[in-house]
C-alpha cells in the first residue's frame, strides 16, 4: 500500500509538472545554473550574542512559531495564547495576545506581519484583521469579505492574503489519500474588499484514517517573502521551483528553476518508540527541495533540503530578476531535523539569525547569532 501511494504521488508530481495553468505559462522560466559568486559554497559561522528562557520574566514558552525580525530589529514570536515582543537586546517588552472574543481580542494567531509603526494581525476563525500601534493600542479591527487562509505581506495600502480550497474531512471516503489544495491570491483593502489575483497554486495535503484516530498533514507547503516591497516570492510545490509574483503588474512574471539534487525522505523515529509500535511515516520519496524562502534586503534566501555533515543546511542566494547570485552553509544541522526545517522558527535579517533552541531536557530559548563573512 506504501509503495503504491508513493508511486501514485510521484505520478501526480510528473502530471502536475507538465500542465500548466495559463497564468504560469506566460511567465518568463529562468533556469538557474551556477551562482555568479566565487565564494559560493562556503560555510558562514554562526556567533552566539545572547540567549534568553522563560525564568520568571513574565512569558513562558510553550510552543514558538513564526519568529519574525523587525526593521529595527525588535523581535515577534508567536506561542500558544502568546504573541511576545522582545528588544534587539532580548529584553521582553510585552505579550500582545489578549484572548477573548472582543475587538482586538484573539482565539488563535494565524499570521502577523510588523511594519515601521504597525503590527497586524490575522486571525482565521473567526476571520477578521486586527491592526494595533507598536505600543500594542488597537488601531482598527476589520473582517474581509470572504474567508481568507493566510497573511502574506503588506503591499502598499492593501495587504497581500490567500484563500485555499480546503477538502472537507467528512467528505473524504478512502481510508488512505492524498489530496490537491488549490491556493489563489488577493488583495484586501482597509475596509475588507478583496481584489482576485490571476492563478491558480496547488499544494498537496495528506489523509489517513486509523482505528481511533485522523493522520493529516500537508506534503508540499505554500511558502513565501516579499521582496523590495513589490515581488512575491513563493513556492507550492515538491521541485525547485520559485515563482515571481509582481503585485504592481498583478501577475506572474518570473519562474526560476534549477537542476537539484533531490533529498531522499527518511522518516524520523522516536527514541522512546515501544516496542510493537511503529511511527506513521507519510508517502513520499523525497523531502521538498525548498524548505523556507526569506527575504534578505533585496536578496531571496532559498531554505534548501540539501544538509552537508560537515557544513550545514544549503541556502540559495537570488536576485528579483532571477539570477543566482550565490550560495552558502549555515551549520543548523546539528539543532535542527531535516524533518522539521519547513516549519522551524528561525528569522534572519542583514547578518543576525535568530532561532527557537532546545536543551536536552527540553528547556526552550530564544538565541541570537551573528552570522560572520557574510
């Protein structure tokens, strides 16, 4: 049965590879060879300056996503019932999750984005935008017109969001599948309009059913920066594939691919695994080759699955015109599982990283490296 999904999905990949979407073909395919750079390939030393735990300074850490450096350098985590703001010294400033049901109150935090003097703020059930100064004051809450999925960037005077065609768990028949869901961009204005942009980008999205239980995650992920305040860079898919999306022009302008040593997938298994009991293992063959895309000034870091034991994990260096400029190593392969790369929090601005770290008795930290010879 393994063998059999896995064969199907690879099909699937093939399939979906050759048939393009109009909006995608008109788009210029820029195949990326070698970066331009003659220090490409080199490792860059991380430089711990500070790290900071949870001991009595009024936060806890439980579970941190989605860390994210702003312009001047302030830091943003979001934690379970926690969106906590940090001082580029690591000093804790405030919590600004106020739960409850009221204005500029939150269940749940999906996304947020920080700007020079705004937090925003994306909450997906029930839907709505929550706008709040850099002191935490609520500024405007607001509901867009129809359900959206995610927060993207901030684009002018309208912020760039996602909806997606979810599959319905109770519609679902066979005990084993994988599933498309298809993601299309907008943009929604201050007062909720949404402005549809051109394109369709499927994910794919894994069901099994067990006796007692539903295993379901997503195999290839939407991930995405935006770059010079114009360019959405995003990939959807299992293969080297970054897309360009021009907010100016609304449209798909660039693909960028590369020839990619795929990363056979090795499914983590517990230490602690007993015996008789196995760990489900998804159907796949190969991690995706793009694990993260950051924005870097008017750089795009590529995340890539390819770690070196000696090095690190690789990241790709391009431009918004598509030319590969460079690559490097970060040695984050001994903190980090391949298996958890695509969702790990870590940030990197000009040359600071800033990374979620566990000990061995699972104390969580927050840690800030300089990144050196960059």
């Amino acid at each position: 049965m393994k063998r059999e999904t896995i064969l199907i999905f690879n099909l699937y990949l093939i399939f979906t590879s050759i048939i393009l979407t109009s909006t995608e073909a008109q788009s210029v395919i820029i195949e990326a060879k070698k970066p331009v750079s003659k220090k490409a390939g080199r490792l860059i030393q991380l430089q711990e300056e500070w790290q900071i735990a949870d001991k009595e300074l009024g936060f806890y850490f439980k579970n941190p996503s989605k860390i994210k450096i702003a312009e001047d350098e302030h830091i943003f985590i979001l934690d379970e019932k926690q969106f906590l703001e940090f001082s580029s010294d690591g000093r804790f400033m405030r919590n600004l999750f106020r739960s409850g049901e009221g204005p500029g109150e939150f269940n749940r935090i999906e996304d947020y984005l920080v700007t020079a003097d705004k937090v925003i703020i994306h909450q997906r059930s029930p839907n709505k935008i929550v706008i709040l100064d850099r002191q935490g004051n609520l500024v405007q809450e607001f509901r867009p017109r129809e359900v959206t999925a995610r927060l993207l960037a901030n684009f002018q005077d309208k912020l760039l969001m996602a909806q997606h065609s979810f599959p319905q768990i109770d519609k679902i028949k066979k005990e084993e599948e994988i599933l498309e869901v298809r993601w299309n961009f907008c943009l929604v204005s201050r007062e909720g309009e949404i402005e549809k942009l051109e394109g369709s980008y499927p994910t794919l999205w894994f069901f099994k059913k067990l006796p007692t239980a539903v295993v379901a995650d997503y195999l290839t992920e939407m991930t995405g920066a935006l770059l010079k305040n114009r360019y959405f860079v995003f990939s959807h898919t299992e293969n080297y594939s970054l897309k360009i999306l021009d907010l100016n022009q609304r449209k798909l302008v660039k693909t960028i691919q590369r020839k990619y040593k795929k990363v056979r997938y090795q499914p983590d298994r517990p230490k602690d695994e007993r015996p008789g009991f196995k760990t489900l293992a998804v159907p796949r063959a190969y991690f995706n080759d793009i694990q993260k895309i950051i924005a870097r000034e008017d750089k795009i870091l590529v995340l890539t699955s390819t770690v070196d034991r000696k090095k690190g994990f690789l990241f790709d260096v391009f431009d918004a015109d598509g030319h590969y400029l460079d690559n490097f190593y970060l040695p984050l392969h001994l903190k980090i599982r391949l298996s958890e790369l695509a969702r790990y929090p870590l940030d990197i601005r000009g040359d600071t990283l800033l990374m979620i770290e566990k000990d061995d008795n699972g104390n969580i930290s927050l840690v800030k490296y300089r990144m050196l010879l960059m």
